[in-house]
C-alpha cells in the first residue's frame, strides 16, 4: 500500500515538473518570437567613412522642395576628406539638391532649411553646404570630427529616411540656387563664355572636394572676379586652386582675361593672412636648421 501512494507520489510530480518545462519553453519561444519581429532602429557604423540606418520605415513624404523621396528602409551615409580639414563631405546616396548648390553661413541663413538649422545646432559647426548629391559640413578647429560626426550622421539619416523636405517653401528653395552663371542677354560675348566655362568646366571639378564657386564680375582690366563656397572657403589651397587652375584654363580659352581675383570674406582674410604667417615662420625654422648643420656638411 504504502509503495503504491509512493509511485503515485513520484508520477504526480513529475507530470508537474513537465509541465512546468512545457510553460517556461514556451514562453522563452513567445519572448524569441517578440524580439526577432521587433525592428532595429538605427545602427552605425564606427568606421571613418560609414553610416548605417536599418530599419527605418519612411514616412509619408512631405512636398518636396529639393529632395528626392527615399521610400527606402536602409541608407548608407559615406564621408569624404576634403583639402580643408575642417570641412567633410557627407554623401547620403540620394539627392540633395538635385540642382544648383545652397550654402549656409550661419543660423539666420539656415532658417530656410529644416536640415540646416538642425545641422548649425550642433556646437562647433560653423557652415553647411548643400551640392546635388552631398552635404559639406564646416566646423571650428577647437571642436574634432570624433565628437561631432555620430551627431551629423544622426541628423541626415533622420531627415532623409523620412523624406523631409529640404526648404521650407518653394520660394526659399529657388532663392538658394545659384544664379551667377546664368547667362543674361546683357552679357557681353566675353563674360557669356567666362560663364559657360565655370559652370561646365570648373564647378563640377570644385564639388568634387565638396566646394562651389560664384561668378562675381569681369572687370574693365580683364579680371575675372569671383568666391569660393562650401570646404573651398578660407582652405589654405584656394590660392592654388585659383592660379594653377581656373585663372590658366580662363586664360587658355578666353585671350580677354587676364587674370583671376577671389573675393574674401573678413575671416577668410584673417585665415589666409595667419597660414601666411605659419609659413613665414616654418621657413625661418628651416633656414635656421641648414645654418646649424652648414659646419657639417662642409665637414
């Protein structure tokens, strides 16, 4: 008798102990379940050139005002150097401007562009530049790229997965594109090719180190006036650029001109004036170092 009550005791509780397996696989199954169908919400890349989104389900794009709608789920966001270390080009694989180029230097400026001001928001970013297909963005030099790239890659992956739009009004965003080489029927033959040259031969060269540049003027001496914009503005290598390439392919092309000036702002003077300085001083350095080992080489 007292086996019986024994055996019964033991089939009793391991029918509870089975079902007590049963109710914890199957919730750790139901919990499985739950998390692969959750989606992931942003993942990014901590390599130099990479931004990853997945996941991202796009919204409803709004009217667009120079942006393509990306209906998609992921976006890479690769960065580039540009000849200006302050200056990186962000490249989002869908179209930013589209069209034309809009630069902007501070945040009274970028109120016409939901994008920018959000970009200038960030502590250290002092310019943004839109190009067809990119974004430059322009810090100070207190401020590295390791703090404030997780931030920018946030910002444009955000925007441009939800299909935001780029301007604020249809106005603002035909008011943004250049206008300075649209050839006018007041323009002489002269500055008709000086305009066709830059929009077709260098502009499309500068946007590729993430730059633009505007026709400013032709003088009655034969100067070609214009600026530098985007990660051109205030580079130590604008000069170079200036003289080595645009004024000699001007000058090629078009006997009229002369020369190439390039319009400064007052900090870019104040950049351009202080790596003067630098260099002064660096080969001051150098000479004093070839004086010192003079006695050796003589030797």
């Amino acid at each position: 008798m007292s086996s019986r009550l024994a055996s019964r005791s033991v089939r009793a509780l391991s029918e509870v102990r089975l079902r007590s397996n049963r109710t914890i696989e199957s919730a750790v199954r139901s919990w499985a379940r739950s998390i692969s169908s959750t989606p992931t919400l942003a993942a990014v890349h901590n390599g130099p050139t990479l931004a990853t989104a997945s996941g991202i389900h796009a919204q409803k794009a709004a009217p667009s005002f120079g942006i393509a709608p990306p209906q998609c789920r992921s976006m890479f966001i690769q960065t580039e150097t540009t000849p200006n270390d302050d200056s990186l080009k962000f490249i989002p694989g869908v179209n930013v401007m589209g069209d034309g180029t809009a630069e902007f230097l501070d945040t009274r400026s970028a109120l016409k562009s939901p994008l920018a001001i959000r970009l200038m928001g960030i502590e250290g970013v002092k310019a943004v530049f839109y190009g067809p297909d990119f974004v430059t963005v322009s810090k100070d030099s207190e401020n590295p790229w390791a703090v404030l790239k997780p931030e920018i890659y946030s910002i444009l992956m955000e925007h441009f997965s939800a299909g935001m739009p780029l301007f604020r009004s249809q106005e603002d965003r035909e008011a943004a594109g250049p206008q300075d080489t649209q050839i006018l029927d007041t323009d002489s033959e002269t500055v008709a090719m000086i305009k066709e040259l830059l929009e077709t031969r260098v502009r499309p060269a500068i946007m590729e180190d993430g730059g633009d540049i505007e026709y400013r003027g032709f003088s009655d001496d034969g100067f070609v006036k214009v600026k530098l914009k985007g990660s051109c503005r205030g580079c130590s290598s604008s000069a170079v650029t200036l003289k080595s390439g645009i004024e000699r392919m001007l000058m090629h092309y078009i006997p009229e001109v002369k020369g190439v000036e390039q319009i400064l702002d007052e900090e870019e003077v104040i950049a351009l004036d202080e790596f003067a300085k630098l260099e002064q001083r660096l080969a001051k350095n150098g000479k004093k170092e070839d004086s010192k080992m003079a006695p050796y080489m003589s030797a």
